[in-house]
C-alpha cells in the first residue's frame, strides 16, 4: 500500500523538505506521487532554464473502469506540443479521481521549455482539440506558473501547489466507496531524464548527530 503524509512538509530522498498542500484537517498525500512529481520537475528544469508548467482537469461524459483514454490523450498531445515547440522533453502528471459525481476526473499538469512557451493558449487548443475527438468531455483550465532556473521560492510555491494532485480522497480503491477499480492506475508520469552538468539542486549537507528528525532537513518552504 502506498505511504501518505498529512504533515505539511514532504521529505525528498536527498533529504530536503518541501511545503506541501495537506494538514490534519485536510486529505494526506501520496508520498511516491510527490516524489516523482518532484523528479520530473528538476528533470526538466536540468534541460531549461524556464520550465512552464500547466495545470488543467479533464471531465468525461461517461465512467470508464480504465484510463486508457487519458493515457492515449497525453501520448498524442506531447508528441503534437513536441513538434509544434521543436522541444525534445515535455513532463506530464495526470491523476485519477472519483469520489460523488458518476464519472471520474483527472488533474493534470504540463511542463515544457518555458523560453518557447509564455502562454497556455496553443497547449489549451491542443489539448481541447484531442479530448473532443477522444471523449466529448470538457478540459478546464487551472493556470500556470513559470519555474526559472535555481528559484528555490519559485520552485516551492509550484511544488505546494502542484501537490494537490498527490491527495489520497478520491484515489483509493476501499471497499464500499466509489473510488476506482483494481486494474485502473491511480496516475501516469512521464520519464523525463535529468541533464546532470545543468540541475540546479540544492547541495546535501551531512546529518547532523542528532535524533531530532528536523534537524536532518533541508527545509524549503514558499517563503524562503
């Protein structure tokens, strides 16, 4: 079963700590879907030195107990944006929610090179022109925000507000509660790989001597 976190931090595995949207009176996270996100994030912020970064939701007419639709939708997409950007790398999450309404959803995210992209229009197109053809369902846009570089404030706040995609309601598969079925994946992430001599990371420090589990973080929060 996949670990979650209320705590309003999340820990990456090199031990730095984001903000992240979640608190005892809101739905945990799933830590594995922060990590990736967060892995494809500085993937592509190694390549650019502007990653822009679209969010959107898409809303289908019917149930399905898969999501094959949305899969086939992001590999169209990217290869479209691919050749309309001339861009080798485009990261993607989409999740997958169900919880009172008939049919599920998806939350969805875009990143691309952020010198070639300074609006969704042409992304919003794309993407609308698909889904019509695919579902007849409705895409909402959600906004964007513009990573540059190095911007450990920037980075921050595009973490903790893409880290609602990671929230548990809605994707569970309990018994009894209308989320998904077994065979249907809770999200998919795209493989973007990190172009190393250009990762802007921050550097890890040795852990201090200590019990105290904070005091072996990095914290990186929306104000820094």
């Amino acid at each position: 079963m996949p670990y979650s976190t209320n705590t309003g931090f999340f820990k990456t595995k090199d031990g730095r700590c984001w903000e992240v949207n979640t608190g005892p009176n809101l739905s945990p996270l799933y830590t594995d879907i922060l990590q990736r996100l967060v892995g494809q994030l500085e993937a592509m912020e190694s390549h650019y030195a502007r990653v822009f970064c679209f969010r959107f939701d898409l809303h289908l007419t019917e149930y399905t107990d898969n999501s094959t639709t949305v899969s086939r939708l992001f590999s169209l997409v990217v290869q479209a944006l691919k050749r309309r950007y001339k861009t080798p790398n485009i990261g993607y999450l989409w999740v997958r929610e169900h919880e009172k309404a008939k049919q599920q959803h998806y939350h969805c995210v875009l990143f691309l090179d952020g010198s070639k992209v300074n609006h969704f229009h042409t992304i919003q197109t794309t993407i609308d022109d698909y889904w019509a053809a695919f579902e007849g369902g409705h895409v909402q846009g959600c906004g964007f925000k513009v990573l540059p570089r190095g911007s450990l404030h920037a980075k921050a706040e595009i973490i903790y507000w893409l880290s609602y995609l990671a929230k548990v309601r809605g994707k569970a598969n309990d018994k009894g509660k209308r989320y998904r079925p077994g065979q249907a994946k809770r999200y998919g992430i795209s493989r973007v790989k990190f172009k190393p001599k250009n990762c802007a990371l921050v550097d890890k420090k040795e852990k201090p001597d200590t019990d105290d589990i904070f005091a072996s973080l990095t914290f990186v929060g929306r104000g820094s």
